[in-house]
C-alpha cells in the first residue's frame, strides 16, 4: 500500500525527460524513463504502471504505435496514457491518439503545472485501486475464515447432536412414564430439526468453498418424488402431496442433491402454504433433453419477497416456521445450477405459487457451480 506508484515517461528527446522528471518527482511517485519505444516495452514488463506519459513523434516506433501494443496486452491494456506531442493541433491526428487509447492529449510547450494535475489525479485514482485491492483481500481472507469456522463448527456437531438423538431414543425404554415419552419425542424432534441445520450450515460451506461435484448416476426423477412425498406422512396424516409423472422420468443426477432440493421444495410447500390444501409435483419427461419439475401449492409469496427469495438467509411465505435458516432455496438453487439447470418461481393470488425447474437429462461430465 505504501509502495511508490511507477509512471512511466516515454520521449526519445533527453531534456524532455529530464524536464518531465523535475516537475513530477516526488516521495511517492518513481518515475520510470524510457527513451524509445522498445525500451518502454522492456520496462513494462518489469514494472506495475499506473500512468503513462508518450511522445508521439518517436523514431522507429511512435507514441501510437507503442500504444496500440500496450492495448494489444493484458497486462497493460489499463494502464491510462496521456499524449505529449509537438504537432500542430489536428482534428484527425487527435482522433487517432483516442483510438489508440488515449485518454488526453498534451501539445508541446504546455503548462507544467497542467502536466502536474493531471497526473496527480491518476496518482490518487491508483492509490484508491490498491486500497480498494487491499480490502477486497482483506474481506476474502475475512470470508474464508468464516467459511472454514462453519464447516468445522457444523462436523463437530454431529457427534453430540447424535448423542442427543440415541439418548432420547432410550428415555421411554427405560421409563414407562407418560411424560417422560412426550419429552424424549420433543427432544428428538429439536435434534431433528439442529441437524438440519447443521447440513444446511455444511452446503453452504461446500458452495461457498467450490468444493461441489455432483457424484452422476441415472436416476428416475418420478420415483424420487414419490418417495419423498411418503416421508411428510405420518401414521394420522396422509401426506398432502400428489406427484404426477408424464413422458420419460429418467435421467441422470447426482440424487442425494435433487433429494435435497425436491425435499425442501416439498417442505416449503407444505409449510408456507395454505393448510389442509394439496401440494401438486409434476415430473415431465417429455423433453428429450431436459427434465422439468414443478412444485405448487395454495398460498402467495409477498411480490416484495421474489426478487431475493433464492439469496441466503431469506425466508418465503405468510408464516415463519421458525425452523431452519432460511438457506433450503438457495441450497437447491445451487445444487441445481451444478447440474447445468436452473428454478424459476410464480406466485399469485389467484394461481398460489409454483417453483419450477429444469434439469438436463445428461448434465455434462464435470459440472461448476
């Protein structure tokens, strides 16, 4: 951050250096001299420039020409280049310094104290890119510690949490007191509930981190929903949710993830939704390339809330729940990205609400996310 900014000046006229180097010099600045075109290049190579000054009227390679390799670079195709030229004013020659990249003109003699401002406004433009550098890195090293904190807070977990589980699983075997039954379910149905979010805590960190390659099998989409829809049943209730399959339900998926997101599509169905009303899953196979699946239920999301209901940390719907973290959607929207596919939501009064997405029947080999 503290490092001297290099500018370079570019004049195959001596005293036109020296004469640039005693207006612009100064503790934080290093000027860096070349007196040709070639050994601009040389210097470019070796050094980070945040401004350059160029004679145009050089020998075997001119300012313009200096300047159109420096734009043909990735390295220095951003480096601002301000024009320093004894020609007569020209309306077409200063339209081809512009092409070439220029972002000012400066026709000799000039006015040092010109040439100094302007150049102190590249310098301080520099100095707010490196601060802003500095931060951004500062926030990534902030963001993978946190990344890491919460994939070993969420693993460490596990264990008391499946100790909690046995344990509760043991109070009415050991008791045949009423209320101790009612309060090991409650605690089982609290532990349930943590280890959810536990496994939302360690898809965010596998997402976040990029470690995220669906393991691909064939699967079929229809029986997968199916039977997910059996497990929100419970021996009073019936489950509320119909699946309907049509064309070929078959493709290829990595399925603990479409589990997950069919699952909390469901969920979210049947929880936010109007209750004692059916949730409709549609598996169409018609497409021989993709696969679509939709999800519907009675009941409308705030318009307000669409715009970011697939962001982390959101929660759809009239009612809160108060369980989980608000990150199913966003999960399953990641998780169905990293099979080449995307989700869509509608919702209105009048139509409820309906979450679809679109899978490719063979998503291609190594997926990104």
């Amino acid at each position: 951050m503290n490092a001297p900014i290099n500018i370079l000046v570019v004049d195959d006229v001596e005293q036109n250096l020296t004469a640039v180097a005693a207006l612009l010099t100064r503790p934080d600045v290093t000027l860096l001299a070349a007196s040709s075109g070639a050994q601009a290049l040389e210097l470019l190579l070796e050094h980070d420039v945040a401004l350059a000054l160029i004679d145009v009227q050089m020998p075997d390679m001119n300012g313009f020409e200096l300047a159109e390799l420096m734009r043909g670079s990735e390295r220095t195709r951003a480096i601002p280049l301000i024009f320093l030229t004894a020609a007569a004013r020209d309306q077409a020659y200063t339209f081809r310094g512009y092409e070439a990249g220029a972002v000012d003109f400066l026709f000799k003699p000039f006015d040092g104290q010109v040439l100094v401002n302007k150049v102190n406004v590249f310098v301080e433009l520099h100095q707010q890119k490196r601060q802003l550098s500095a931060q951004l890195e500062e926030l990534k090293r902030s963001l993978h510690l946190n990344e890491l904190f919460t994939a070993v807070l969420g693993h460490d977990l596990r264990t008391p949490l499946s100790v909690v589980m046995n344990g509760a699983m043991l109070l009415p075997m050991m008791t045949d007191h009423p209320k101790v039954a009612v309060t090991a379910q409650r605690i089982q149905s609290s532990a349930k509930r943590m280890a959810h979010m536990v496994d939302q805590l360690l898809d965010l960190a596998r997402i976040r981190s990029g470690d995220m390659r669906p393991e691909l099998s064939d699967a079929d989409y229809g029986a997968l929903c199916r039977l997910l829809a059996d497990e929100f049943a419970t021996p009073d209730h019936p489950s509320r949710i119909t699946v309907e399959t049509t064309g070929d339900p078959v493709g290829v998926c990595d399925s603990g993830m479409m589990s997950q997101v069919l699952s909390n599509l469901m969920g979210n169905a049947l929880t936010h939704g109007e209750p004692d009303t059916p949730v409709h899953v549609t598996v169409d196979g018609n497409d021989p390339h993709s696969i679509t699946i939709s999800v519907a239920n009675r009941g409308e999301i705030a318009p307000e809330l669409l715009g970011s209901i697939f962001e982390p940390y959101q929660r759809g719907g009239a009612r809160k729940s108060g369980q989980g973290l608000g990150l199913g959607l966003y999960t399953a929207r990641m998780f169905i990205a990293a099979h080449g596919g995307d989700i869509v939501v509608a919702s209105s009064k009048e139509e409820g609400t309906v979450f679809t997405f679109k899978a490719p029947r063979r998503p291609v080999t190594e997926p990104h996310p």
